[in-house]
C-alpha cells in the first residue's frame, strides 16, 4: 500500500473462520464425519491475512475493523485472537439452527449479519478454508449484499473515495484491477506478513473485557429453516476417503538399466491401455 489514499475512515468488515489445524482433513470411514480429535484449531491462515491487511489500512486512515465469524461456541477463540491482534469489535453468529449450513446457508448468515451490522466500506476475507475448502463463501456474500468483489488479491494498492485499486494473482502473473467502493476482497497469503495477538488484548478478550457480540437467528432476523442444514441448498450424501488402486513401483539399476525398463513399462502399459 502507499500513501496515496483517501483521508476518510474505512469501516473494514473481516470474514474469520476457525478451522482445525490440519491440511489433511480426515474422515472417519463409518460415520463419514470429519475426525476433530487432536487438533487444535485455529484461525484460518487466510484470515489472517486479512486481519493484519484490515489493521493496517485501519493504522493509515482510520475507522474501524470488525471481525465475524460463524461457528460453534468454541469459535469465540478465533473472534479473541483477531481481537488480540487488534481488532476493534467482535461479533460470534453461533446458533444450534446455524449447524450443518452448507457455503450457501453460510454465506446468507454472514450476509443477514453484516446487514445487521452496516456502515461499512471493505469487506475482506480468506481466499479458502483449510478444511472446507470451497472457496465460495466470499463471492457468494458479495453476490448476496450485491457487492463487486476481488479474488486472490495479494496487494492493495491504492484506495481512494470512490474506489481501490489492487492486483490479483493469477497462475501465470497478475491482474491490476480498479473496483468501486464498497467492495469486497478475498486475499491470500502473498498479501502480508500478520502480526502476532498482543497478549494484553488478548487477555482482554478471554476475560470478556472485550466488546464481543454473540448473535443467534433471532439477532441477525432469519428463521430457523432459512438457515443451518434445513436453509442448505445442497446436502452431503456421502462422505468417503478415495481408494488408490494404483501402487508405486520403485525400479532399480542404473540410470540407463532403470530408463529402459521404464520405457518397457509404459509400452506394456499403453498397449494394455492402462494410460
Ligand atoms: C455441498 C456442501 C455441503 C456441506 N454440508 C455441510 C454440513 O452438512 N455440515 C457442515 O458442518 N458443513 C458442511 N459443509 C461445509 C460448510 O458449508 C463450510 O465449511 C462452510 O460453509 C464454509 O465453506 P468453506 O469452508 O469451503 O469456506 P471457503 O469458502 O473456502 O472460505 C473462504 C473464506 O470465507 C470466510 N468464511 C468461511 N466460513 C466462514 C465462517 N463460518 N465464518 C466466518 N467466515 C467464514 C473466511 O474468511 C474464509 O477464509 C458443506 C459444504 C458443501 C460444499
């Protein structure tokens, strides 16, 4: 970012969703469910980004940031910590109705909240869940508050009264996009290096000193079938770890002895038409 930005306060609204601290999300065989034991959990390593972009932009023109996030009970931590680093306000949107919400479900939840919420200018968000993995919440709540939005943005380059300009990547290079305010962004990891929780803050906010909000469906206006598993649009049948059939060879020999037999192998292959 430089310095070239509009004066005004900006109202950032960050996305934070408390994920399990693991890439290799695990599935029970019998039940299909995802095996939560042993993990810690986190913030979303996305989230973070946005944060530490939201307290930044926050510390060159002011305003204010508020961190949301859907989740059970336990989520407070995640909404604590992003206190911790700086956050001024926290709202957890935790309800038994809330469970088992498809990204749809989720994403309407987020969108009735932050309606609730209002007077805000930025939106940012993870680009992805570690262990939903969808990468859908972010444009679908900008589809529902009817917000342009940026995906993968990893630098913010300019914001003026009007509009920001920001670069997002794309797999061979980039794009420099200008997008009108309000908007919102979904970031990756290439955007900044987050600041660690302070832990006075921090303490604050597990001792309930901090200004953190928990709203059920009644807060944020939305019946209990609008929502959760029932308000999902999509529903998981079936969930199963895929089966490898295929089975590693190692060869052995000499660079020339191991790429002869290779060669004899794929030939094998393609005239049986395995490949
Ligand atoms: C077809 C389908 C069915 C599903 N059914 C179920 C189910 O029955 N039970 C169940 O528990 N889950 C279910 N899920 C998973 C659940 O919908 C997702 O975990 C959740 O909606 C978020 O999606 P994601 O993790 O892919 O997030 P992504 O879209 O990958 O997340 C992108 C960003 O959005 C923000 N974000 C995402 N989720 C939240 C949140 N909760 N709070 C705040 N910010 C958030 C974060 O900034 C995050 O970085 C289902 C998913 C799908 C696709």
């Amino acid at each position: 970012m430089n310095g070239d930005r509009k004066q005004d306060p900006m109202n950032t609204i960050v996305l934070v969703k408390q994920v399990p601290d693991t890439t290799e999300v695990k599935t029970d065989p019998k039940t299909g469910s995802l095996i939560r034991e042993g993990l810690e959990s986190i913030i979303n390593p996305d989230d973070r980004h946005a944060i530490e972009a939201a307290l930044r932009i926050k510390a060159e023109q002011g305003g204010k940031v508020t961190a949301i996030s859907m989740g059970p009970p336990q989520s407070i931590d995640a909404v604590s910590e992003a206190m911790g680093m700086g956050v001024d306000k926290g709202v957890l949107l935790s309800d038994k109705a809330f469970a088992g919400a498809d990204t749809w479900a989720t994403s309407f939840t987020l969108g009735k909240a932050i309606e609730k919420l209002g007077g805000y200018d930025l939106i940012l968000c993870g680009r992805q869940a570690i262990d939903g993995d969808t990468a859908q919440i972010g444009p679908q709540v900008a589809d529902y508050l009817g917000l342009p939005q940026v995906t993968y943005v990893f630098d913010i380059e300019k914001i003026k009264a009007t509009h920001l300009i920001v670069k997002r990547r794309l797999e061979e290079g980039y794009e420099r996009v200008r997008c009108a305010l309000p908007a919102l962004l979904t970031v990756i990891g290439e955007l900044n290096r987050p600041r660690h929780p302070m832990i006075g803050s921090l303490l604050d906010a597990c001792r309930d000193k901090a200004p953190i909000r928990i709203w059920n469906a009644a807060d944020i206006g939305v019946k209990t079938g609008e929502v959760g598993l029932e308000g999902s649009l999509t529903h998981v049948i079936r969930t199963f770890a895929p089966k490898f059939k295929r089975q590693g060879e190692i060869l052995e020999g000499n660079a020339q002895e191991v790429v002869r037999l290779l060669l004899r192998k794929l030939e094998e292959a393609r005239s049986s038409k395995l490949v």
